[in-house]
C-alpha cells in the first residue's frame, strides 16, 4: 500500500526529512508556519498544509519536528492541531527533545483518538538529515514501527528499536544531549584556551583531530570558529533548553550532574551576551569577553562553513 506522509516543522532537520521522504518517492506533505519554506518546499513537489489539521487525514504517518514540548502539543491537541483529525490507526512520530515524562502522556492521549505514537527524537543535525541519515532513537508498539517503515527508511540511516514503552526513546536521546551540551562546551573551551597560549588555531585544530582529545563535537563544530562563521544550524539556545531538560530530570533522581551544570551555566552566559540565537559554537565568545582573546575573523565571502 502506497504510505502518504507529513512531517510539520520544516526547519533545518525537518526540511531535510521531508525532501528525504520525497526522494524515496513518498507522497509527502509538509508544515510549516513560514510562507516562503512551504513554497519553497511545494516548487520541490511537496504538498502543503499551513496547520496541522490540514494535513491530518490525509496522511498515514505524521512525523512531528518541531522546537520543544510545548510546540509539540500544540501541534498535537492545540487549536487547528493534528489529533482529531487523524485516522484510527494512523502514527505520529514525536521527535522534539522533551522531557522523558511526556510522552507517556502524549500516547495515553492519542490512544484516546487511536493513534499510534513513537516516541522518536533525532539525532545527526542538518546535513545527516538532508542526507536521509539521521539517527531514530524511538520507542513504542511494533505495530507503530511497522506502519511508519516506509518513513522511517527514508529519513533514517539507524532506527533503533528501544522498547515499546513511550519516553525510552526521549531518556536515550536525553543522554545524548547531555553529552553533545558538554562536548561543544568543552570544545569551545579547549580552543579558547590554545589561542590564549598562542597556538596557531587551524594547526590546533589539525592536531587535536588526530589525537586523543579529539570528539565528534570538536570536529564538527571548531571548523566554524575557523571560519568565523557562526550561522546557526543548531543554536545555543538549543542547548540552554536541552540540558535544562537533562537537569530537570537528573533532579528528580536525585543524580548529580556536575559537568552538565558547569556547561549549562556557558550556554546561558553566551546567551546572556547576546549569543543565544548563533551557532552552538558561539560559546566560544564567552571566553573571548572574559580573556580578551581574537577569535578568526569570517573570509570576505561569508565563511566557508566547514564541517557542517
């Protein structure tokens, strides 16, 4: 049977699910409250739905990318949101970070409508997701899984199976905020204290990639503190908000959390410099404003953006 598919939010990572979905020859509808991305995405053959209900009953699978809880459950149960609309037995796929306790209460809700939910947040940033390669970290009924197959596969390099109880998926992905929040920190860092002790950035850089201290964060995001170029792909912002989730959840066990705590405090000071909405990299300006240190400037074109 032919799957028709949406995905609402159609911004850096949603976009690249969506034209993803089309590529692998899925109907696709995409959502978005931004005029000129749904035109831009109808010129790539999408079809387009500026509210969630719009798209509701005509789609199998609605994979749902947008900011954060509460823009989830707009999308979901709000005013012109997606749920009463929906089929029996169609799925919705949640994959905005949030706190581990809500998607239990977002599936008991849907299950009242019956739909079907994943709880399914993503990893792998922009490019993995215009490539079709994101990381699923999902959990929920086979049933589910085996519906939203035809979505999943297109959108997704690994679908990890996590159990069928919804908020695993959202613990797992939890982690891994925790550790990329700490990673780009630490990364920021690093560099900045190098280039106070004179080291020439880019040969640093070089170095550390080909030695021990090297991480996926620092090799992905100091090639935009080379570049001057603080675009962003993913935000601070993005990060004052997740390990706040990590920090809320951690205090709810009772679990000390000292490295996540010191890298939440940078993030926050990046944004209280006027920071927030840059590049994660950005954290790095902190440390300028504290030791006076000359960051590389942007090339005349604008930056060349390496390793995004």
């Amino acid at each position: 049977m032919t799957t028709t598919v949406g995905v609402i939010g159609l911004g850096s990572m949603g976009w690249g699910a969506a034209t993803s979905a089309l590529r692998k020859g899925l109907a696709t509808w995409g959502c978005d409250t931004r005029e000129e991305v749904l035109a831009r995405f109808a010129s790539e053959g999408g079809r387009i739905a500026r509210r969630p209900a719009e798209l509701a009953a005509a789609c199998d699978v609605v994979l749902v990318l947008v900011v954060n809880a509460a823009q989830t459950e707009q999308v979901l149960f709000g005013e012109g949101g997606l749920v009463p609309g929906m089929r029996p037995g169609s799925v919705v796929i949640a994959s905005a970070t949030v706190d581990p306790a809500l998607p239990p209460q977002w599936a008991q809700r849907l299950a009242e409508h019956g739909v079907l939910m994943i709880d399914g947040p993503v990893s792998g940033g922009a490019r993995k997701a215009a490539e079709g390669q994101m990381t699923v970290m999902g959990s929920g009924p086979a049933e589910a899984f085996d519906k939203a197959a035809a979505l999943l596969g297109a959108i997704a390099g690994k679908v990890y199976r996590l159990g069928e109880a919804p908020g695993i998926g959202s613990t797992v992905k939890m982690v891994n905020q925790h550790l990329a929040g700490v990673h780009i920190a630490a990364a920021c860092e690093a560099m900045a204290l190098g280039i106070r002790a004179g080291a020439e950035p880019r040969a640093l850089y070089e170095v550390i990639c080909n030695s021990a201290g090297m991480s996926w964060m620092f090799q992905n995001r100091v090639p935009h503190i080379l570049d001057g170029d603080y675009t962003p792909l993913s935000a601070v912002n993005i990060f004052v908000k997740d390990l706040g989730i990590v920090l809320d959840a951690a205090r709810k066990l009772t679990f000390p959390l000292p490295l996540a705590s010191a890298a939440h405090q940078m993030y926050l000071a990046t944004a209280a410099l006027g920071h927030g909405g840059d590049d994660d990299a950005s954290v790095i300006k902190m440390f300028a404003a504290l030791a006076g240190i000359e960051l590389p400037a942007a090339a005349a074109s604008g930056g060349a953006g390496a390793g995004r």
